[in-house]
C-alpha cells in the first residue's frame, strides 16, 4: 500500500495543494466532513472550495507545522478546520493534516457563556454559590453576599462541610442532598445573617463534584419580616386599646352603668357595644343601664333601630335601659322617623337619669 492510499484512508482530514494553492490531493475523510466528492475538489483553487471567514490560505506558503484553526465559510454552512500543514520533500506542494472541530469550538462557547452568566450572577447578586465531592469537602466558594458574612472568597475551598457546621445540625440533609435527595433550608442563621440555600445534587462524571448549593443572603428581609411582626402586634394592642375607649362601660353606682356613645353607630359597631354592655350587666349584675346619646350628632332609621334592641336586650337580663342626652335636632328625627320610644325610660339629662335610678332603686 504507497502513501497515497494510506493518506486517503486516513481518519484525518488531508488536503494538498500545489504552489498556485490548486487542490491536488483531496482524501476520504475530506468528502465525508465537507461533503465535496474527490472529483469536484482536486483541480480547484483551495480558496474557492473552502473560502475563509477570515483570514488567507496564503500562509499556508510557509509550510509551517504549528497547528490553528481555520474558519471556513459556504453557503450551506460553517466549518472550523483545526489542521497542522507541511511542506512535501521534493516540491512546492503543501499538505494539510487536519479534523473538523465545529461542536468542540460550540462546547466551548457555551462553556465560555455559562462561565460568564455564573461569575456575573456571584459577583452582583447576594448569593454564595458552593460546590462539595463526595465526602463533602468544599470544592467551590464564590459570591458577592461573602462580603457581608464576612468570609474571603474560596476561603472554605478544601475544608469539610459536616466538620465545618456540625453545631447546625443539618448534616443528615447535606448527606441526603449529597446521595441525590435535593433539598432546602430557609432563613437558617450563619455568620450573623440569614440565608435560604437550595440543595442541588450532581450526577455528572466529569465533575468531581456531587452537591452545589446556592445561599441567598435573606437578612434584610428577614429584619423587614420582624420589624412588620413587631408592627402589626403594635397595631393589634392599639386597636385593642381604641376598642376598649370606644365602649367605656362605667359603673357609675352600685347597679347603674353608662355608656356613652359617640360618632355613628353602625351594623358592626352595634353589635360591639351590645355585647360588651351586655357582659358587663351580667358581671356587675346592674339593674340600669343608661346609654348616653350627648356624643351622638346624627341618628338614622339603622341607629335607632339598633338602640332600641340593646335596650329590649338589656331588659331580657332583667336590668332597665334608659336613653339620655337626646339633642333637640336628633328628637325631630326620631319623630319623624316615627320610632316608638313609649316603652323607653328617657331622660335630658345624665345626671336626671341617675337621680331617676337611685329613686327606683330606693322603691
């Protein structure tokens, strides 16, 4: 077998080309990559059959042997020629030794981009992106929210996670993460700051690797979260507090309560006040209830309705309800609303109504 069939045989891409840089030889592995047969090649300029994006095949002309890549464009699509070329003894001819390296040069470029997205998400966000092999010791460490906890950047590089953290007992769901249970832990204190990290396995055999975690610094909102607790809770006792002065059930005498009323009293607001003057006549076991309308500027069809059923409550529990502090301009309403107070004890004034309660209290 001669050196022509050995080289058209060949598992490498072999091109010759004479001093004018016309194919003259043009191999088997060259038809399969470039899908141009034998016959269609040998006879045409090198430029003409593999044009270059960039670049000329004139250097070629050097005969050097350092390998590079070519980038070669057509048509129908691209190529990336890795190849190495020589000068043949005993003429101007020129051989190319070479392999199409178009997906290796792909990988690359996604490997280059998913470099580049990991170091821009570590180097703005506040995370701590962390890898650990099989035994759990640190492989990876990188992240802007270091800064803030206060560890340099590869800092855990070579130390063991379950050593390191034993105190937060979360070893049995590291290890459970490491054999391919993925996980999370959410507001978990460390280094003063508070962090959610997920828990992702790794299965990939290239990689040393077997768990990369991601940590979000949470702090802030983690202070927001309790700052708003403390808030609400603040809100809850004011409300409690303003509840309590707006039904200010006073024992003015021994079996005779008040209760002033003040602003509008609606569907809700009467429900409140008939039920805490209903728990105090049952706890001070009164025999009068005075509900005081002084505070009162307008009175409706609902209010109306709504004092007149605290008072037939109020008389269920065996006490008297009594109406006090009418104005003048809220009787010509009643009136004219046609509400029947005949059967209600009503006097002008607070202090007629105690007098009132005392005098019957005597009989």
């Amino acid at each position: 077998m001669d050196a022509g069939d050995e080289l058209d045989g060949a598992p490498l891409v072999v091109i010759e080309v004479d001093a004018a840089g016309v194919i003259t030889r043009w191999n088997r592995r060259a038809e399969l990559v470039f899908g141009t047969a034998r016959a269609a090649a040998v006879g045409l300029a090198l430029a003409e059959v593999l044009p270059l994006a960039t670049g000329s095949w004139a250097a070629l002309a050097a005969g050097d042997d350092a390998s590079r890549v070519w980038p070669i464009r057509r048509p129908d699509r691209a190529w990336w020629l890795e190849a190495c070329s020589q000068r043949v003894a005993g003429g101007g001819t020129i051989r190319l030794y070479g392999q199409e390296v178009g997906a290796r040069r792909a990988a690359e470029a996604r490997a280059a981009l998913e470099s580049t997205l990991l170091a821009a998400i570590q180097d703005n966000l506040e995370i701590v992106v962390w890898a650990v092999d099989e035994r759990g010791v640190f492989l990876h460490q990188a992240g802007k929210a270091n800064e803030r906890a206060g560890v340099p950047r590869d800092f855990l590089i070579g130390k063991n996670i379950f050593e390191l953290y034993k105190a937060q007992g979360n070893g049995e769901l590291i290890a459970r993460a490491i054999a391919g249970e993925p996980a999370r832990t959410r507001s978990a204190p460390l280094y003063g700051q508070y962090w959610d990290t997920w828990y992702v396995p790794v299965r990939d055999e290239r990689s040393e690797a077997r768990l990369v975690g991601v940590s979000l610094n949470i702090s802030e909102a983690a202070l927001a979260e309790v700052e708003l607790r403390a808030k609400l809770e603040l809100v809850e006792r004011q409300q409690a507090v303003i509840h309590e002065l707006a039904t200010p059930i006073i024992e003015v005498w021994d079996g005779v309560l008040t209760l002033p009323i003040v602003g509008l009293v609606d569907t809700a607001r009467a429900a409140e006040l008939m039920d805490a003057l209903l728990q105090a006549v049952t706890r001070t076991r009164a025999r009068f209830a005075i509900l005081d309308l002084t505070g009162v500027e307008v009175v409706d069809t609902g209010t109306a309705s709504h004092l007149i059923k605290m008072i037939e409550a109020i008389a269920l529990l065996g006490a008297a309800g009594i109406l006090t502090g009418i104005r003048p301009s809220i009787a010509q309403t009643i009136v004219g609303l046609g509400v029947d107070l005949s059967r209600v004890v009503v006097h002008a004034k607070l202090r007629d109504a105690l007098a009132y309660c005392l005098r019957a209290g005597r009989r």
